[in-house]
C-alpha cells in the first residue's frame, strides 16, 4: 500500500477548503489500485466500502433497469469522484462501476473515514461537506434530466 499524492486534485470539489497539511495527510490514508479495463469495480446491491477518485482511465457507471437490461447512466474520467455515498453509510451501492479504460484509482474506504472523524474531526467534517456538495450536485442534475426527459415525453404525446 503506497502513499498517494492528493496535490493534482487539491482543487476538486472532494477536497474545496482543504490545504497544506492536511491534504497530506489525506494522502496519507488514501490507497492506490491499478484496474484493468473489462474489470467491475462494484456492483449494483452490494455493500459500500469506499469512495474513488480517477486518477487515469474511464470508468461506467450504470444502473439495472431490469433483470437483463442495464442504462449506462455516465461515464467518468480523471479527476471524478464516485461511489462517494459508501464513506458516509453502509448501504448498499445504488449502480454498478465498470472499468472502460486501464484506470489508475485512490480509494478512501469506511474504516480509514472513521478513524479521520476520530483522530482529525474538523478535517472529516470538512470531506463530508464537500462529499454532500458533489452527492447534492448529482441530484440536481439528475432531477434536471429527468424533466427534460419528461417534458420531451409529453410533447411528443400531444
């Protein structure tokens, strides 16, 4: 487990506020993986453990529709966050994460979240705003599209 450096993304939303030191030490309980492509990071259902960043590579994230249909919903590159909810409760994910291109991702899981609450809580409380701002911010765009979607629907009636 190597030490990541947070610094290329000291200005992303995740880390807004957060400076200096203690980005350091963000870096310090931030993880690295290499993925290949092909490769489904999580699915759809199944505990959260952790949030990511995209370092290098694209990933999907898509959604179940039914039994045998999937929407592909986005499709995130470097410097996205995703899976961000996973830090903040243990539910289950919401949509399914899948590799579309070689991607280099540091993770914060749940436990190393938690010990950061505990030992640094101004520095945690800072993350979890910043987490509910990009969450808020998905919101509002999915709620955008969907009455754009909606309106499309109903002209398309008359």
């Amino acid at each position: 487990m190597s030490q990541v450096d947070l610094s290329e993304f000291a200005e992303s939303q995740l880390f807004k506020g957060i400076e200096g030191k203690e980005l350091k030490l963000l870096s310090s309980i931030f993880t690295q993986s290499q993925v290949a492509e092909g490769k489904t990071l999580f699915i759809e259902n199944m505990p959260g453990e952790a949030l990511y960043i995209i370092v290098q590579g694209s990933v999907k994230i898509s959604q179940m529709l039914a039994e045998v249909k999937e929407q592909e919903l986005m499709t995130l590159g470097a410097g996205d966050v995703f899976g961000e909810l996973a830090v903040i409760d243990d539910g289950n994910r919401t949509v399914t994460a899948q590799i579309t291109e070689d991607a280099l991702l540091y993770s914060l899981n749940r436990d190393n979240f938690n010990t950061l609450m505990s030992d640094e809580p101004q520095l945690a409380l800072q993350l979890t705003l910043n987490i509910v701002k990009i969450f808020s911010a998905r919101i509002r765009s999915a709620k955008e599209d969907y009455r754009t979607m909606l309106v499309a629907s109903l002209s398309n009636k008359s």
